[in-house]
C-alpha cells in the first residue's frame, strides 16, 4: 500500500517522511528540485493555514561527506533508515552518457545505495527515482517486472541493461504498484509534486502555479529521436530511410530492402534498441517532424499531415493527442 498523508486514531494528520538518499556526484538541479518543491509545500502550508502536515524531508547519505556533481558540500542528516521512512526518493547522480554511467553504476557507494533499496523494499516501503536514479533503483531489482521510465537518451542502454523492466520512456512519471520513476532531468520536480498530491492535491497544485511547472504528461514531445537511433548501425540506417520518406505511406518491405536487412531483422532490432516496432518508430519521426512545421511555420493542419504522411488531419491531430497529451494551440510556437 502507499504511503500517504496518515491518520491517527484521533483524526490528526501526520507528516509524510521522505528520505533522500544522495551519493557523490548527485545532480545538482535533481536534488534541488525535490528540496526546493517540499520546502515550497511547508512554506505554503505554514501561511495558508492549510489542513496538512508538513513534510518532513531528510537528506541521506552513506558517506559523512558527499559533493554534487558541479563540486557543492550537500548536508548529510545521517544515514538511511528506511525502516523509518515513508518514502525512499533516488535522485539521479550526474552521470549523463553510457561511457561515463556504466563506470559509476560499479561505484562501491553505488552498490551500498543498492542494498539500501532492497532494504526498504523488503520492508514494503515505496520507493521512488528520477532520471538516472532510476538506473540506481534497477541495479537494486526493485523494477524487476515493473513498469518504468528513465532519461529518455538512456533508454536504449536502460533496455539493454535490465531486459526484465517494462520500460515506457515516453511517458515522465510511472507508477507500478508503490515503486514511481520519473524521467529526464527537471522529471525531478515532477516526481516532487506527485508526492506532495498524495498528501494534498490542493497543495502540489498551489506549489506548482507558485513554482510556474507545467504539466508535462510525456517527454516524448522532448525526445530526439536520431539520437536514439544513433546507438545501433542498422537503427541508424532506418531512422535515414524512414525520414526520407516520412510523407509516403509507410512499408516495410520497401524499409527492409532498403536497408538490406530481413523485415524480421530489422524488427528484432528496433524492439531490443528502442523497444518499438518500425511503425512505432516511424509515428514518432513523424510527431517530431510535426510539432517542428506546428512551432516553426504557419502551415495549416492539413498541409502538416501531408507532409509526415497522414490522409487527413483528424489522424494527425488525434496522434498528437494521444501521444503527448497536449491541443494543436498548445504546440504552436505562439503558446
């Protein structure tokens, strides 16, 4: 079960204890975020006389000493206890490419971090990750047969490494059961604010309107998708075809020939690097090139559609939709 703002048996709400487990090398805009959205909370509870009790959050650590990623001293309140805490919140370290990850995820703090989280795991205690604190929060298990999403550059390496978790790395916060993962970067603030609404949606929404966030359903709005593709030859060369030929109807048996790889390769391929199918993937280069015409020309609808390969506009318009949670007026570069 989650763990919530509590009642007592005298009906008094009791605070929400959420421990921060930092490592050296923490990213410094991650950390930030959840402290500074919690602090917004308990500030904004304090002057508005609100019916919630404030969060209790403690930075902590397995070293006296730990330094963010840009070098800056974090104050440590003390070792883990998850024994202790209603949530075990992951933020990422500051480790941004698989040349630089791959190393610090054999860190010796690193595998302490670990067998912390299994810990709090085997005490049922939730547990929650952003952005590559959910590389940290895989290497424990805790996501094993769970539903997940990661930074979304990291996603290709993230599927590889931990074939065993149910990764959507189009989506920027995903709950499976009590264990949350949040996506690239400022997904930090995300995952604070869904924490702060499971004690008060009131709350998380007045500290979002005073901290000016957006909902931001999905990072596939934010996704590169050469990027993505760039980490497999023969993803790369499909990801040159299939933009080609964007505003045709898409084949792929003309995609297979193309690249000179059997269709049941080629698939094969785009489902262990991106875990899509090639008509997946190609829904996305068309979203991307859409919301480039959307934000950068005066283009009708229509004429858009066209040009990405749809029939008509309602298809586009109901992808988009569907996809990134979000209205044509919002996509415009005017909004």
């Amino acid at each position: 079960m989650l763990a919530i703002g509590k009642l007592d048996i005298l009906g008094i709400i009791l605070a929400m204890k959420l421990q921060i487990l930092a490592l050296d090398g923490v990213f410094d805009t991650g950390l930030a975020a959840l402290l500074d959205v919690f602090a917004t909370a308990n500030e904004l509870v304090g002057h508005l006389a609100l019916s919630v009790a404030p969060f209790e959050v403690r930075v902590v650590g397995l070293r006296r000493r730990v330094k963010t990623a840009l070098g800056f001293s974090v104050p440590i309140a003390g070792p883990p206890a998850p024994a202790a805490a209603d949530w075990m919140v992951m933020p990422a370290i500051g480790y941004k490419m698989p040349q630089t990850l791959v190393p610090a995820l054999a860190r010796a703090d690193v595998g302490e971090a670990t067998a912390v989280l299994r810990e709090a795991r085997a005490a049922h205690r939730p547990v929650a990750a952003a952005c590559i604190g959910t590389f940290v929060l895989a290497e424990s298990g805790a996501l094993d047969g769970e539903r997940a999403t990661t930074t979304w550059w990291l996603a290709p390496l993230f599927r590889e490494r931990y074939p065993n978790v149910r990764l959507d790395e189009g989506r920027m916060l995903v709950r499976s059961g009590d264990v949350v993962t949040a996506g690239a970067a400022l997904s930090h603030m995300d995952l604070a604010l869904w924490l702060v609404r499971q004690a008060s949606p009131e709350l998380a929404g007045l500290v979002a309107r005073y901290l000016i966030v957006d909902s931001r359903p999905a990072q596939s709005a934010y996704v590169v998708s050469d990027h993505l593709a760039h980490s497999d030859p023969l993803v790369e060369k499909f990801e040159r075809w299939a933009r080609r030929h964007l505003a045709e109807g898409f084949s792929l048996d003309a995609a297979a020939d193309a690249i000179g790889a059997s269709k049941r390769t080629l698939a094969r391929r785009l489902q262990a690097v991106l875990g899509k199918t090639p008509l997946t993937y190609v829904q996305d280069l068309r979203i991307e090139r859409a919301l480039h015409l959307l934000r950068t020309s005066s283009r009708s609808l229509g004429e858009i559609a066209a040009a990405v390969g749809y029939a008509d506009e309602v298809t586009l318009r109901n992808l988009l939709r569907r996809r990134l949670g979000r209205g044509i007026r919002e996509m415009r570069l005017s909004d």
